[in-house]
C-alpha cells in the first residue's frame, strides 16, 4: 500500500532529522495524531503538508527524494476513498 510505505518514510525521515512528532505536528499547525495517522499510513498528508515537513523541517533537498515521496502521495491519494 502506497500509504503505508509514504508513512513508513515520512518516520524514518522525521527521526534521522531528531524531531518529534510535537515539533512535526505544530510546523505544520496539525495535531500530533495527525502525524502518527501520516506515518502508520492511515493518512495521506497534502502537497504544502508533505512540502513543509520534508523539505522544510526535516531538510531533505534532494530533488530525487522529493519527487518520490510525492509520487507516492500522489498515488496514496488517488486509492484513498
């Protein structure tokens, strides 16, 4: 499932980067739920969401990168109900 492997990379991401789930959850302006419903998969965060939290809070700025973790969220949209 798209969603999950988005969620599963989304933690890891988030934990190689030393944040929280608190710190995630207020620099996006979401509850800390939201996050832990992002990275088990039960979510599919939006663009500007997905935008913030990788290239912004976690500094990823690989452009390869980026571009996956979008597709997948992308595809987890489109099979979410």
């Amino acid at each position: 499932m798209r969603s999950v492997k988005l969620g599963q990379e989304l933690r890891r991401l988030r934990e190689t980067a030393g944040i929280s789930p608190d710190q995630a959850a207020r620099a996006i302006g979401r509850s800390r739920s939201l996050i832990g419903h992002f990275e088990l998969g039960e979510r599919v965060p939006s663009k500007s969401d997905l935008i913030v939290l990788v290239r912004d809070l976690y500094a990823v700025h690989d452009e390869e990168t980026l571009e996956g973790l979008e597709a997948l969220r992308t595809e987890a949209s489109e099979r979410s109900p």
